[in-house]
C-alpha cells in the first residue's frame, strides 16, 4: 500500500511540473492570452454565480418580507373586522341622544304594558352630562307585585336590546290583610345616550348592516311567537 501511494504522488509531481513547464511555453511563445481567456471565463463565471446568489438572497428577503408584511396585514384586518363587528352590534342598542327627553319613559312604560304591570313614575327623569362621550338618564319607578314575578320582571329588563338597565331596587311587605304577597316595589331604571354615534360615519356599509341586523332580529322575534 505504501508503494501505490509513493506511486501516485510521484505522478501528481510530475503532472503538476509538466502543468507549470506547459505554462511557460505557452508564456514564452506571447499566447498568454489563451490563459487570459480561461481565467476571465472563470473570473465571469464566479461573479454570475455570486450576483446571481445575491439577487437569490435578495429575493428571498423581499419574499419573507411581504409575507410578513401580509401577515400583519391579515392580522390588523382581523382586528379590524372583530372591532367593527363589535361596534355594529353594540352601539344600535343605545338611544339616540336627539330623543332622550322621551325615550326612556316610553321604553318604560312599554315594558310594563308587555307585562301587564302598572307603574308609578316618580319625579322627573335625571341626567348627568358630566361624562365628554355620553349622557347618563335615569328614572324611578314605583309599583306592586310578589316576589316571583318581579324576578321574571328584572330578567325580561336583562335580556331586552337595548339598553336598559335596572341600577338599584327596594322591596317593603305590604301591611295590609287584603295585599298578603303582595311587595312595593322600587325601581331606578337607567340608560346612556351617546353624545355622538360613530358607526354611521366610519363605515360605508353601516346602513346595508343595520338592516340585516333588523330583519334578522324581526325573523327571531316572529320564529319565538311560533
């Protein structure tokens, strides 16, 4: 084994002497051009492949660039898109601000003619308008029932569209024989008008959503009757 590989670098010398020996004929007979040629051609080569490998580079960045670029995107529209869908359904069920003289107290008393109830209007209705975005309404409302249907009375309030909520209660036992089960009861009902609605403004789309959102809503209201 030690003699083929003695054998083997003894012929690689003698190549690579006859390699230099060939180089400086061709040197000394004025072709160093044949050469030239060569190492301009590899000279031409290695420069394609290294533009050729930073334009690859650079593709790929610009590539992983957009995609993340896209990616954001999608995730900002997402966002977008749950904002607005929040904001669609939520600020409709607010009163506009031009009624709010009336609304309430036409909100109430629908509510008890819905559960057959009659309601005592106490004072006058109170607003706070210290807040910069909305103006807070209140009333209070006195009337008469037993425990069992005032508590169906708050949940049917909780589970109404719009707006409307119950902020505090007072429940007394009636003395008299005649009224045993019977409670007086207080009620401070409350709600908010926003000083301005944005919805309408912000999307272009917000009549053609609206509408939907009504005829769905009427197609529940006439599927429950069923």
């Amino acid at each position: 084994m030690a003699a083929d590989m003695k054998e083997k670098a003894a012929k690689m010398q003698e190549n690579l002497k006859k390699g230099f020996q060939d180089i400086q004929t061709v040197a000394q007979e004025g072709n160093v051009k044949l050469f030239v040629k060569q190492f301009v051609a590899v000279l031409v080569v290695f420069l394609l492949l290294r533009y050729a490998n930073g334009k690859f580079d650079d593709k790929v960045r610009n590539f992983n660039g957009q995609v993340d670029a896209i990616r954001v995107q999608q995730t900002s529209e997402q966002e977008y898109q749950a904002n607005k869908t929040k904001l669609l359904s939520l600020e409709p069920k607010f009163p506009n601000i031009e009624s709010k003289n009336e609304w309430l107290l036409s909100q109430i008393l629908g509510i008890f003619k819905a559960a057959n109830i009659t309601p005592q209007i106490e004072g006058q209705q109170t607003e706070d308008t210290s807040n910069s975005t909305f103006v807070a309404a209140s009333l209070r409302v006195n009337t008469e029932m037993g425990f069992t249907p005032f508590a169906e009375f708050l949940a049917g309030i909780e589970n109404l569209d719009e707006y409307i909520k119950v902020t505090e209660f007072s429940i007394a036992k009636q003395q008299e024989a005649s009224k045993l089960g019977v409670n007086k009861v207080s009620m401070r009902f409350n709600t908010i008008f926003p000083k301005e609605k944005i919805a309408k403004g912000l999307f272009k789309d917000y009549d053609k959503i609206i509408q939907e959102q009504q005829t769905q809503k009427s197609s529940k209201r006439k599927g429950g009757k069923k």
